[in-house]
C-alpha cells in the first residue's frame, strides 16, 4: 500500500469500517437511532414483563408444592402401609413425585429455586415431620426432601422445580412482526421529519445561473414553513440583485458607446496617422470589452432561450462549415448519433468560444464527440502552450487573463471561457480543462442525453 493511500485509509471517516459504523446520511441515521432505541426499549420491557412473570409464577408454584405436598404426606401417612405404593401416581405432578425409599443423599441445595422451594415444604410440614434436604447432581436443577411416617417408613419426595412457564410457539414470530411494525414506523416518521430537509436541498441544487428554481411550497410544520419562506426570500432578493446588475451594466454600456463614438469621430479628423491608428484600437478594445461585460452579466442573470430537442451531429457541422468558410483549421471527429435536450444558441456559444481560443493559441482545433451512458462529451482540443496545472479553475474567473501583455488581441478580455463556464451551469452541463499528453489544451463539455 502507497503512503497516500496508506494515508487515505486512515483519514477519519473514508475507511470501509467507518462507513459500516456510522451512516452518512441524515435519514439513516435518525432512522437507526430511534430504531435501536425502541427496539432496545422493547427488549427491556419484554424482560422486565419475564422477570415478573417468572417470579410471579415462582411464587405460585411454590404456594401449591407447600399446600399439595403437606396434603399428601398427611393422606400417605394415615394409609396402610400396603396401600401406599398404589396412590403413589396420583399424588405425582409435573415438578415433583414421591417414592417410599430414602432417596439420593446429598449436600444442601445451593439453588435459589431449590433452596426456596425446601424452605417452603419445610416451613409446611417440617413442624410435624423431621425432614432433610439435599440437591441431586446432575445437568438440571434437582432436590430430594427425605423424612420418616409415623410408622418409621422413609417417604422421599423427588423434586425437579420449574424456573418458568415456557413461552408460546407463537410468542416468537409475534416478537419479529412487532420489531418490523417498528422498522416501518421509524422509517416512516424520519421520511417525514427529513423530507423538507431534502426538497431544500434540491430547490438549493436546482438554483441555477438563470435563477429559476422551483418555490418551496410554505406549509408544514412551523419550522419547516420558516425556512421555506426563508428559501423564497433568498431567491427573490438574489434575482432582485442579478437583475439590478443587469441593469447597471446594460445602462453603463449604453451610455458609454456616445461618448466613443464622439471619440472616434474627432479621431478619423486627426491628421496624425501612427496616433489615428493606436486611438482607434483603443477604442475597438474599449467597445469590446464593454460588450463581453454585459454578456457576461447575461450568462450570470440566466437566459430567456428555452431548452429543446436539437440534433447536435447537424449544428456541429454547421459551426464546423462556418469556421473552413472563414479559412480556419478545425475538424470534427466522432458523431453524436441521437438528439439531445439543449439551448441551441448558448451551446453555439460554449463551443464558439472553446474553439475560439483553440485557434487564437494553438492555430488549429480539433472538435470530438464521444456518447457516453446518459452523457454527450464534446471535446476541442488543439496543440498551443496549454495552461499550467495550478491555473486550469483560475481560468475560469472573470477577467483572469494568462498572458501578460496588454494586448487584448492576444490575451483578450479575460471573459470568453467565463462565460462558457456560465452558459454550461445554465445548460445544466459540466465545462473543465485538462492538459494534454505532448502538450497543448482539451476543453471538455459534457451534456446530459
């Protein structure tokens, strides 16, 4: 085993026996808690209910050996002698029979059951006859009670005490269909206690880029209504903000572009040609920049393009038409082969913008489709510098620019790839860069089928 695994392993909470003892979801645990508690509660009550039951049977056992056995010696006493061996079986009983022998001798019953249930016949007959007592060994609990008639015949009184009544054939099955009745209502009561938990958290998921999650409905329990309405608040106030962002950069850009134009304007009057021409570019930057900053706050606050059924095989070699008719290096690999739910003009813009910036730094892109289970991956690589390991996420922030120059034809706006990023999250796909073997780029987007 390598260190890091070694160390993974370790690592509180990722190794296999962490995991068996102790669920990682909020509903199993909950679930696992009130079932062990119940079952436990129910497990002591069933013993506490035996305890009382077999002591209060105890107790009734040996309130008849002390009365039936005190009856019986009396009725054998006053037999003749050769009539005794003939009622010998109808004075037996389950726990103890009587033989006209003096017995087993032994040492004193050390039993609590055996020891009560002497001290009971004792404490019955012992007045009138002299008697001993003594346990029988053997595999069960055992006693001999050994006294004399009045006539000097030896009467022993073999006894095999019950510690209980037995329990019911029925009693067990009646035991497991009880622990499932309470499996089902713990199950039951921790899926309605945790349900609002995991509706909040999918509203959470749900709210995307475009701000359009579903409202939480605002009922239920005091607490849950709370955080409801908490929830809808906080996704009014966030679309509230998106919008006024909106809006100040829409109202910025608008009125930016009077004052450029005024700009360029006094500029194609300038006689200075190296200066009309670096004032120019300023401006064409100028314009441009505001245009991606308000595209930009468009990808953020959502758009309005609905999603729908495309053939994305038919609008990859549209685009891939459009880039050999403007003289560029790009090629296609690989086909999709069935439809796709999709906004058609953002994915446009995602792939418009990945190989975009494979042309600018690689001066070729190269598009592959791949279907995988459930997913479509399309792929535009190309063989420029790439981006170190460090920097593939920092790309993605807006205005992160790896080239340090000044020069937006080079480096750009800084906003190309976090707009993609944006318009993906929209899209409900997944945007990431990876490094390429023998260098340059491969900018993966992977949508769901």
């Amino acid at each position: 085993m390598t260190a890091a695994a070694k160390a993974q392993a370790d690592a509180p909470g990722t190794g296999a026996g962490s995991r068996l003892r102790w669920p990682r979801s909020l509903f199993a645990r909950l679930a696992l808690i009130l079932f062990v508690g119940l079952a436990a509660g129910n497990a002591a009550s069933f013993w506490l209910t035996m305890t009382e039951r077999n002591q209060a049977t105890m107790n009734v056992m040996v309130g008849y050996i002390e009365r039936e056995v005190a009856s019986s010696v009396a009725l054998l006493d006053r037999l003749p002698a050769a009539e005794r061996p003939a009622w010998l079986p109808r004075l037996a009983r389950r726990s103890y029979h009587f033989m006209l022998e003096p017995g087993v001798s032994g040492v004193a019953p050390d039993a609590t059951l055996s020891a009560r249930v002497a001290a009971s016949i004792k404490d019955g007959i012992g007045t009138d006859y002299a008697l001993t007592a003594n346990a029988v060994p053997g595999e069960r609990e055992r006693l001999q009670v050994h006294l004399r008639l009045s006539d000097g015949a030896p009467l022993t009184i073999d006894i095999t005490p019950m510690p209980g009544i037995p329990l019911s054939r029925w009693l067990p099955l009646l035991l497991a269909l009880q622990l499932a009745v309470l499996a089902g209502c713990c199950w039951a009561a921790v899926r309605l206690a945790t349900r609002p938990l995991h509706q909040l958290a999918q509203a959470a998921d749900t709210l995307g880029p475009d701000l359009k999650a579903e409202r939480l409905a605002e009922d239920g329990p005091s607490e849950v209504a709370r955080a409801a309405r908490a929830f809808n608040a906080m996704q009014d106030r966030i679309a509230g903000y998106m919008t006024e962002r909106l809006q100040i950069l829409a109202a910025i850009s608008h009125d930016l572009q009077t004052p450029i134009t005024r700009m360029r304007l006094r500029v194609d009057m300038m006689d200075d040609a190296p200066q009309h021409a670096k004032l120019q570019q300023d401006l064409q930057e100028m314009e441009t920049l505001v245009k991606e900053g308000v595209a930009y706050a468009r990808t953020l606050h959502g758009t309005g393009e609905e999603p729908r059924r495309i053939d994305p095989d038919a609008l990859l070699d549209s685009m891939l038409a459009d880039y050999r008719d403007a003289g560029h290096d790009v090629s296609l690999h690989g086909k999709a082969g069935a439809a796709l739910t999709a906004r058609p003009q953002a994915l446009r813009r995602v792939l418009g913008n990945l190989v975009d910036n494979a042309l600018k730094f690689g001066g070729a892109a190269e598009i592959q489709v791949a279907p995988q289970a459930g997913e479509l991956a399309i792929s535009v690589l190309d063989r420029g510098p790439g981006i170190p390991a460090e920097s593939l996420e920092a790309v993605f922030e807006p205005f992160v620019r790896l080239e340090t120059s000044r020069n937006r034809g080079t480096g750009g706006t800084g906003l190309g790839l976090a707009i993609a990023r944006q318009l993906a999250r929209a899209m409900d796909a997944k945007l990431t860069l990876h490094q390429r073997p023998g260098g340059g780029l491969e900018a993966r987007l992977v949508l769901r089928s």
